[in-house]
C-alpha cells in the first residue's frame, strides 16, 4: 500500500434507482477499502442531518467564495442559490487515509467527476427497470408530493438519456443480482492485486 493509488467511484441515477443502497452495500464491503465522498451544499440541514456527516453545510457567500477560489471539483446550482458541489480537499481528506472514493451524486456531477480524472474514475449509471417503476418506488417511499415526484420523473427521463456516457450500466431490476454486478465491477477496476491487500 505504499504506492496508493487512489480511485473513485462514481455511482450516479435517477432518484428511485436504488444507487444509494448500492453504495451502501459497497462501503460495508471492507474488502473495497472505500470512503464515502461528502458533499457540500448551500441549503439549510433538514430534519435529524448532521454537519460533516450527511452533508458540509456552508453558507451561500462562503460556498461562492469557494467557487471563486477553485475549491470544488464539481458544483452546480440545483435550485436558485441552493448549490451542491463535491470539495477537492474532500477527495484529499480520502486519499490521505489510504482508502478510495466512493460518489453517490447525480449525474451531472458524475460526468464532471469523470472527467476531472478519467483515469482514475470508474462512472456506473444505475438504471431503473422503467420510468413506471420509478414512480411506484418514489411513491412508496411517500415522503414527497405527487408534484414533486413528476417533478423528479420529469428529470429522470433526461437522466437516463445520459447513460450512454458512463463507462458502465447497471441495471436494477433486481437488487441482489445488481449488487453482485457492482462487486464484480469494483474488484475489475481496482484489478485484484489491490482488492484486500490490507493485511
């Protein structure tokens, strides 16, 4: 491990995918030596999230100020003056450690990822069965209003026309086999010699 090289997974979808269980399933794999990459944002925390922990909550002049100063390895404007975006010293805080990045972030954010390092980068778009079975997955969760999900349904058909630019598809029509699928694709890219060679 002296020589470390540090990876990142990209693991972008639309909302209802199930990338997020994806990436959660990949972290408690010790095997990949993964962490999890924190994304800053602009907007206030909502409910029980923490500082540090769900998100880098920084307020809308400073995360300008970070802007101008070249701080972001990606960013982008959600909502008017409601900005996400991934730190490079977040990255760094990750390779410091000896362990790779993982990314569960949208697609936009992905592709700029990606290209940023596209050595280094392997970009996995999670695939929905279909857009009908996105809704249904959105609605069960019923935390959101039928607005907003035809909202998110709206901006997933755009998501999807996207796939085509990541390395790698993963479609989820069923978990178990999609989660085996993103194993395999771990352990390709980070070529066996690096898989488990903490000891």
């Amino acid at each position: 491990m002296k020589d470390f090289k540090g990876k990142l997974f990209v693991f972008s979808a639309p909302s209802g995918s199930g990338k997020t269980t994806i990436v959660r399933h990949l972290l408690a794999q010790e095997k990949f030596n993964l962490e999890f990459s924190i994304s800053a944002t602009s907007r206030e925390p909502r409910g029980f999230e923490k500082d540090g922990e769900d998100y880098y909550f920084i307020s809308l002049r400073d995360f300008k100020d970070k802007i101008k100063n070249d701080e972001f390895l990606e960013w982008e404007e959600v909502y008017r003056d409601n900005f996400y975006g991934t730190l490079k010293s977040e990255v760094e805080r990750i390779w410091a450690q000896k362990k790779h990045v993982i990314f569960d972030i949208d697609v936009v954010g992905g592709l700029r990822i990606k290209k940023k390092y596209p050595e280094k980068t392997l970009s996995v778009f999670v695939k929905p069965p279909s857009v009908d079975e996105l809704k249904i997955r959105l609605k069960k969760r019923k935390t959101e209003s039928e607005e907003k999900i035809n909202m998110r349904i709206a901006k997933a058909s755009v998501e999807l026309a996207t796939a085509p630019q990541f390395d790698k598809i993963i479609k989820n029509y069923d978990l178990d086999v999609a989660l085996k699928e993103a194993e395999d694709l771990m352990s390709e890219f980070l070529n066996e010699k690096e898989v488990g060679s903490l000891e």
